[in-house]
C-alpha cells in the first residue's frame, strides 16, 4: 500500500470514529433508566461504594440478578469512583469502550485478511448499526461492550498464536478470553469463533484427503479454552437459576420455534433497522403472541436457503488466501473461498447462548444481542459485494462513494434510534408506539408514572399490564399500590395478596401491604410486614422509615387507648 493510501486509510478510519463519537455524543446527555440499571448500578451498594477490597469479594462471589461477571461488576464501580452517580460519566466509558471495538475491530480483520478497506467498513456497520444503540446506550449493557472488546483482543492474540506458536502467544488468547469471560458468558462462543477463522481466512484446514485429520488437531488445540468455558458456563447457569431467570415454562419444541424466528428477526432488523423497541415478549409466555405454522416454516426456509447457499460459495470460491504468517499485502487476499460460509456461522453460532434454547428472561429475542453476532453477517456482506464490484471498473468507481452514503444513512438512523433512549418515559413510550401489548413495558412505564405522583395515568397501563399476564407479579403489586392510592383499599388488598400468592418475598408488594394496612389502623400488621421487609433487604430506607412511623402511630393509639380507659376523674 501507497503513502497515500495509507493516510487515505488512516484519514477515513479517523472519519468512521468521529462519526461513531458525533452519533453517540448525544448519550452523555441521557438518565439512567428504571429498567436494570437500579439493580445494577444506582441502588447496588457494593457498586456504589466504588473500588473497594469488599466489593472485589462480592464482584467474585456474587451471582445477583442471575449474572457472574466479576468484571463487569467491577468497571461499574470503578464508574463510580470516578464519577459517582452522574449518569454521563458512565455513558462515557460504554462509549469509549464502543470506540475502542470499532479500532480493534478493524486491526483484527486487516491482520487476518490483508483488505484493509473491507476491514474499515465491516467496522464502520458494526460502529454505526441501529441494533447495536442498546449495548451502548444502556448503561445495564456495558457488560457486551466490554466482553466484546476481549473477545476481539483474544482473536488479535489467536492470530499471533496462529504465525508463532509460541507459549507466550497462547497464555494471551487464554487471558483476553478469561477476561472477556468475567465480562459477560456470550464469550464462550470463541473457542468455535476460533475454528471458523481456521477455515478462512486463516487457512489451516480445507477439504482434501486429511481434512477431518486437521479438524481433530485443532480442535485438541484448543481443548484448554473449552474447558475454560464450561467452567465459567456452570458458574453463570447456577447464578442464573439461582435468581430465578431460568424459564421451564416454554417446552423445547417451542424454544427452537422461537430461536427459528429470532435468527431471521435479527436478520431482517440488520437489512431494514426500524421498529426497534427495548424488548421484544416472548410469544409463547402470557401475553405474547403465538406463533404461526407458516411464520415457523417460512424462518426455517430462510435459515436453509442461506446456509445452502453459503455452503455453495465456500465449495466454489478457489482458496486464494494466503496462510496466516506470511504477507498480508496481496489484493488477492480480500476475496476467498469461505467468507459467506464464516461470516453466516460467526453470526448464527454467537446468538446460540441467547437465542433461547436455554429461556433466560422474558425475551424472544434482544436487539443488545446482535452486538457480536452482527460482525460475522457484516463481513459475509462485505465480502461479497466486494467481489462483485471489484471486477468491473466502473463499479469499483462508484463504491466508496457508496460505502460513505451507506455509512452516514446509518449514522442518522443510529443517532434517531439512540435519542429515544433519553430518558425511560421516551424510551417505553416508543416502544409501546411499536407494540401497545408489550406487558413488560406496560408496567415498566406504569410503575414510572406512579412513582412520578401520575396515578391516573399509571393505573390504567398497570391494569392491562396485568389483563396481558395475570401471573405477571410486577404488574400486580404495582396495580395494588395504584389502587391503594386512588383510595380504593379493599380493592388494593386483593391485588397485593394474589403478588404475595405469586411471590411471597416481593418486597413493593410487602410494602404496599404495610401501607395498606396502616392506612387501615392495622400499625401492628403493618409493622409486621415492615420487619419482613428489612430481612430481605436490610438497608431499605422506605421499610425503616415506614417502620418507625408506624410505630409512632402504634404508640400514640396506645396512649388514646389508656386515656380513653381511665376517663376524666369525678
């Protein structure tokens, strides 16, 4: 490459970066939301402490809200320190570390393909895709953003390991994917990520008579890595179930249904990135929607056409790349036999551990779960419009005044799509503009206004939260508290004792209880359930508070009950 086209290539990487920084600026000026980042961030203690050699114990040894990612825990705190609960701080690192992955991830791809230019733009869609504005926008997701950029680190060292076999090289593959571990589990799709990059671009195994000979090798080779994975996946199973985000409710036919769906949800968002909401109910939980027989085959139709077709290009590109360690300079090095094949993989097998054969929350499917996946199918496209336009002369003219037009239309959907996430009001109020049965997000918008002194509009959304799921125990305990305050306190104790038949501990139903009960006269049912409230959580401010003054209110009965006994003398 040129002096001049390498400071053309430095000059648009430069570009790409300041638009990824000029469509996220925006974020610093975002809130927190109610939906995660309280139980992670502004109402974790440990985390709000900071750095400290407690919270390193508790980072290692929790598993609260259903996750182990001792390194996440600990770059939220480090947050903290430095900047304590100003949202804006926060926003920063995740935008920061977002940066950080769109340079990474452009030195991974040139140094395993040589194509600098198709490296570039790979990053530019991964920077600059609408899907990818919830990991980065949503403080609760700095763990994706951070879990990425190991895993891409641990691709940059496998890469060494691949040119020198060193033990060095192998000791860094096994630190930047134990870190990426700590981050966030979708790491342990890597080892497989790994495999693929085997076949191209990396060359060290292609179909010939010692082919599945190959296969076993490198597979042993990374036998340390699996087991690194099956550890660290037992650990975040057991803290998973343990906060009780393992569903048993869906039976396996109708997980894989679903998974069938998701994949093509993700691919239709990634071509045509609208209608994105937060979360998107699972069909087959209360409320959702059931899916049809036809939306079922005609997923698994696309999902077999693709790979076909992928499997087709990889048996008729001619191998053209070189093994990795030697020069990465040839032009033919951008095209290969394999990338579609690779790339469509890389995608289909990094959603594996969130496309819901194993159920973990309320989701069908995410748009913060693309994040990784999305770099496999960016590269399978890029690819292959790369060598359909390269050969002819007027065509490669016109592309990268393409690539650039396609950038900037993506980085003005980016910077709409993040602007909803201002705010938790403007972001479920959109969501609910996508799908107004979306029973999460009712209630999440519901509690919002109820804590906001909006009663009248949040009962109404809480009751058809709960119309949606009649199990939904969030949705319930909020209808109650909503009820309770528009006076209505028989109608409120119903409400609050079907939560507490659905979840005997959940603390806002025992809450509202407490103060139903008090505005009844009831201060020792009250003070009761208070207590009960402090066991659960012990620095609840709200439950002491209530507590005292409740047994302020039991005292002064006491004392009109004494008055009232002995009566006035004569």
């Amino acid at each position: 490459m040129s002096r001049t086209t390498h400071r053309s290539f430095l000059l648009a990487t430069a570009g790409v970066l300041l638009l990824t920084l000029g469509v996220y600026w925006q974020s610093l000026g975002f809130d927190f939301l109610t939906l995660d980042d309280p139980a992670l961030v502004t109402d974790n203690p440990p985390v709000l402490a900071g750095l400290t050699w407690s919270g390193l114990r508790w980072a290692l040894t929790t598993g609260h809200v259903g996750n182990w990612v001792p390194l996440t825990w600990l770059s939220h705190m480090l947050d903290c320190q430095i900047w304590g609960v100003n949202p804006w701080g926060h926003h920063l690192t995740s935008l920061l570390l977002h940066c950080a992955n769109l340079l990474v991830l452009v030195r991974v791809l040139w140094v395993l393909t040589g194509a600098r230019w198709r490296s570039l733009m790979v990053a530019g869609l991964f920077a600059l895709h609408p899907l990818n504005v919830e990991s980065v926008v949503w403080v609760a997701q700095r763990k994706t953003v951070l879990s990425t950029l190991f895993i891409l680190l641990a691709i940059l060292a496998y890469e060494r390991f691949v040119d020198t076999k060193s033990p060095r090289a192998r000791w860094q593959v096994t630190g930047f994917l134990f870190l990426a571990l700590l981050a966030k589990p979708i790491a342990v799709t890597v080892p497989f990520l790994f495999l693929l990059l085997d076949f191209w671009p990396l060359r060290r195994w292609e179909k010939g008579s010692d082919w599945q000979r190959d296969i076993g090798r490198l597979v042993v080779e990374k036998i340390p890595w699996f087991l690194l994975i099956v550890v660290t996946s037992a650990l975040t199973f057991v803290a998973q179930r343990g906060a009780g985000a393992v569903s048993s409710d869906i039976s396996l036919p109708l997980r894989l249904a679903n998974a069938a769906v998701s994949y093509v949800g993700y691919l239709r968002k990634a071509l045509w990135p609208f209608d994105l909401g937060v979360l998107y109910p699972h069909p087959n939980l209360p409320g959702g929607t059931p899916l049809g027989g036809g939306e079922i085959t005609g997923a698994l139709c696309v999902l077999v056409v693709v790979t076909a077709l992928c499997l087709w290009q990889a048996n008729r590109r001619p191998a053209n790349l070189q093994p990795a360690g030697l020069p990465q300079t040839k032009p033919q090095q951008a095209a290969s036999r394999g990338y579609g094949l690779v790339g469509w993989l890389w995608f289909l097998g990094a959603l594996v551990p969130v496309i819901g054969l194993v159920q973990i929350g309320d989701q069908a499917m995410a748009d913060r779960y693309f994040y990784l996946p999305g770099i496999g199918l960016f590269i399978a496209l890029v690819w292959w419009v790369g060598e359909v336009a390269v050969p002819g002369r007027a065509l490669r003219r016109v592309l990268p005044w393409a690539a650039a037009i396609l950038l900037l239309a993506l980085a003005w959907t980016t910077a709409n799509q993040a602007s909803y996430w201002r705010s938790s009001r403007t972001l479920y109020q959109h969501t609910l503009s996508l799908d107004a049965s979306n029973p999460i997000i009712l209630q999440c918008l519901g509690r919002l206004e109820l804590y906001a002194g909006n009663n009248g509009v949040a009962e109404p959304l809480l009751t058809r939260a709960v119309e949606l799921r009649p199990f939904y125990v969030e949705a319930r305990a909020g209808m109650a508290e909503a009820v309770r305050r528009r006076g209505d306190l028989d109608t409120a104790l119903q409400q609050v004792e079907i939560a507490l038949a659905l979840h005997r501990t959940y603390q806002p139903a025992l809450q509202t209880r407490a103060l139903i009960r008090f505005d009844e006269g009831d201060f020792r049912g009250a003070v009761a359930d208070l207590d009960r409230v402090l066991e659960i959580d012990p620095g609840s401010r709200f439950a002491s508070s209530q507590r005292q003054r409740a047994l302020d209110a039991l005292e002064e009965a006491s004392k009109r009950s004494e008055s009232s006994v002995d009566g006035p003398p004569g």
